[in-house]
C-alpha cells in the first residue's frame, strides 16, 4: 500500500538490477512502482517457457556487496545467496587433447560464485512485491515519459495508460532502455555502442550418476570450477548449476554459425573435433537438440554518459552500461550502481517524505553521473579486454606462469 506523504518512484523493468533498485528504495520509504514489459516470470506458462534456456551467472562479491548494503540489517543475502550459490575458485582450461589445467583466482581463497539467472530474478521479484510499499505492473512496456511534465505512459495489451502519480524514474530497463532514449531527447547524453562478431549459444551437460552413499546426482565436472575450453577464435564455457547440471555456453563469430549452416552433422563433426571431453559429457543428441533450438544471441557494448537528468531521472545496470559478458560484471556492476546511488542520496541527505526539497535529489543524481563515469567506462573496457583473454591469452605459457606469481 503506498505512503500518501512519501515520495514514488517509478522503476521501468523488473530485470535483475529494476528489483534490487526496488528493495532498495522501498527499505529507505520510498513509494515503488515497477512497470514491466514481459508477463510475469513466475506464472507457470512462462517457468515452463524459460527453464528450456537457463544462463547461469557469476556473482561476485561486488554484487554481494551491494546486497548486502541495500538490505541494511535484513537477511536477504542469505535467502538469495548462501543455499543458491556454487562457490567457483579458479578457472579450468580444457585442451583439445583432454588435458585440464586449474588457474585458482586467488591465494587468500576469494571466489566467484554460479547462480540461477531465472531463480535469482523471482526470487528478487518475491522479495520486492513482499514489500507493502512496491507494486509490480506486468505486461507493462513503458513508451514514453515527458520528465519535465511527470507524465509517463505505457502500453498493456495495446491500451495506452497514462501515469502521472511520481517523482523519479529509474530506468533499469536493459540494454535497448526506452528510458535512455527519452533521456536522450532532454539532455546531451554521449552514446556509444558496438556489436561484437561473436554470437552465444546455449548448451548443457546433464547431472551425472546418483551417488550411492548420499542417494543425490554427482558433477560431470569439478563443480568449483569455471571451465574453458579456449580455442582462440571461439570458447565454450560451464558454469554448475545447483541440480549437478552445467550450463554451456558456445561463443564463436557468427560468421561460424553461418558455416554450420544448421546442420546438426556439421555441429557434432565441429564438436568432435574441438571439445571431445564436453561433447561426450553432453551426449550428442541432446547437444544437437539445442544448438537446432536455442537461439544465437549477439553481444552489444554500449557506454552513455551522463546518467540523469536533473532530480526527474536515471538509468542503471545495462540500460546504462551494457557489457560483454566476459568478465562476467554486467549484473555485478549494475548492482552496484544501487548501492552507489543509495549511498549517496544518504550522503546528500535525500529524504523519502514528499514535502523536502528537491535539490538534494537533483545533487546527488549529479554526483552519481560524474562520480560512477569514470568506473563504468573501465568495467565495460576490462569486459571487452577479458574477450580476447579468456579465448586465448589463457593457453599461453608465459600467461599463465605470470597467473601463478600473482597467486602467491
Ligand atoms: P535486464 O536483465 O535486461 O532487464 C531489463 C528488464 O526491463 C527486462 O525484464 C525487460 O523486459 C524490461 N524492459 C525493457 N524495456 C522495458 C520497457 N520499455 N518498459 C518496462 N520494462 C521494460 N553478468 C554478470 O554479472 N555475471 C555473469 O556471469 C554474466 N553472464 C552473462 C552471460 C551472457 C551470455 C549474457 C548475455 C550476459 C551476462 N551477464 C552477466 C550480464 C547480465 O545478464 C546483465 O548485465 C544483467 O541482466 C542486466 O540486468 P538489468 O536488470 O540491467 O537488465
């Protein structure tokens, strides 16, 4: 139920980053409204629908930072991460030959950890609508907003609504952000964006045997693990997932695609070839089964600045910084964008309640443009320097003597 004397504001997408925004305002009295574009991830017809594709993700103790921070006092790091977390210390190169070498990120123990992409966002969906200050709109695609007017209109099942009822937007509405292309007819935004060549596809292998003592499925692989298997124009890497399964992803230049011309024999001859240990692991028909079915998906950067404009409106996670996903930041950093914004609205002393004054707010979604710039551009840099690394540099001697020095 939303608070006549607090402030509203309106969170255009209910992605990763929208409802980690969501909590984030709603725990500091803000009034929370989330229009989203998609039906609700949550009702049968779309579970069934999205666990045919599940990419996992790495969370790093960036994002875990962030939810922490935002969750104040509250548990919820502990009911979205410590049971749905795999803990992953250290990369493992797969070579053609069968060979496995494991590059361990860090001496002091520090690790990247998979977790459920779909899983993450309802439960994050759950923990936001529990909140008696949110609200969440599905099947509500936002089209457009006059900031200066505070009106905001979008469309369900092709009726226009209009809402005129709030004092901010946060756009958290990905990489092809509506609320970045409204922003950008107000202000002087720079933008910049590129496709790279490479496309993604997406594979699995199965849980293997039970195991007799513990009557549970076991890992075909080393589950605290990354695995690579670089082969310098094109990688295929897996992430566990808590059922013993993995998630595969193929990364390779469309223009690889196009020779395989959707010929389930010319994938598996490809296969055979490159990653015999993970095709066997897979099982070929399954294999097949999803490179003719799941989609190849294209990989965008895009890097804007400023992020606001005035105290109407601001964009975060991949509507503001969209990265290729090869340092595995993207979600990671979009969380923190919340933190940062939060941390310095409290900084600004930013109040909830209606009638304060709106210049703190426009000072601090000033700040947050200057101060975040310079951080985001180098995230969405190292992302794209990572692409060539994880393909190739990794199967280099001299890289990975340097690796093992930085280890000790
Ligand atoms: P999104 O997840 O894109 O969510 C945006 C939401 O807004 C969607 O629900 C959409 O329906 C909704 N929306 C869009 N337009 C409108 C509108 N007009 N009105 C209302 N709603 C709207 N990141 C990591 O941190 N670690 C990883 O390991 C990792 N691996 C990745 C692997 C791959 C293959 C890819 C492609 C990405 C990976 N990423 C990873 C990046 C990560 O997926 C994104 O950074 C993250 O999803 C961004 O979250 P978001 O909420 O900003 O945007």
């Amino acid at each position: 139920m939303s608070n006549h004397d607090s402030r509203t504001v309106v969170i255009s997408g209910a992605g990763l980053v929208g409802c980690i925004a969501a909590i984030g305002f709603a725990n500091k009295g803000w009034n929370v409204k989330i229009y989203e574009a998609r039906p609700d991830p949550r009702s049968p017809t779309q579970i069934q629908k999205l666990s045919r594709r599940s990419i996992n993700l790495a969370i790093s103790s960036r994002a875990l930072m962030a939810i922490k921070a935002i969750d104040g006092d509250g548990d919820l790091y502990h009911r979205l991460v410590t049971d749905a977390t795999i803990p992953m210390k250290g990369r493992m190169i797969h070579g053609t030959d069968g060979s496995l070498d494991s590059q361990i990120y860090s001496s002091k123990g520090e690790c990247i950890n998979a977790i459920d992409r779909q899983k993450l966002n309802n439960a994050l969906i759950d923990e936001a609508e529990a909140l008696p200050n949110v609200s969440v709109t599905f099947d509500a695609k936002i089209c457009t907003v006059h900031f200066d007017k505070r009106v905001l209109q979008y469309q369900v099942n092709s009726e226009t609504v209009t809402d005129k009822d709030w004092d901010l937007v946060l756009g958290a509405d990905g990489a092809h952000s509506v609320i970045r292309n409204q922003l950008m007819r107000v202000i002087r935004m720079n933008f910049a964006q590129e496709y790279i060549p490479h496309a993604y596809l997406e594979l699995s292998i199965p849980p293997g045997p039970i195991d007799k003592q513990t009557g549970e499925a076991t890992f075909l692989l080393d589950a605290h693990h990354l695995h690579i298997w670089p082969r310098h124009s094109f990688m295929l890497i897996a992430l566990p997932n808590q059922d013993r399964s993995f998630t595969c992803t193929l990364f390779a230049p469309f223009e690889k695609f196009d020779e395989l011309a959707n010929s389930k024999e010319r994938f598996l001859d490809m296969f055979r070839a490159e990653f015999p240990d993970a095709i066997k692991l897979m099982g070929e028909e399954s294999a097949a089964q999803d490179y003719m079915t799941n989609p190849k998906g294209s990989l965008i950067t895009i890097k804007c600045s400023p992020y606001h404009y005035a105290d109407r409106a601001v964009i975060v996670g991949d509507a503001a910084h969209s990265m290729v996903p090869f340092y595995g930041q993207g979600m990671n950093a979009g969380f923190e964008d919340v933190r940062v914004l939060l941390s310095l609205m409290d900084a600004e002393g930013v109040s909830s309640a209606k009638s304060s004054p709106s210049a703190p707010l426009a000072r601090t979604l000033d700040r947050y443009s200057k101060e975040r710039e310079r951080d985001l551009r180098s995230i969405v840099n190292l992302a794209m320097g990572n692409y060539v690394e994880m393909r190739s540099k990794v199967t280099n001697p001299l890289y990975k003597i340097r690796k093992q020095i930085d280890a000790v």
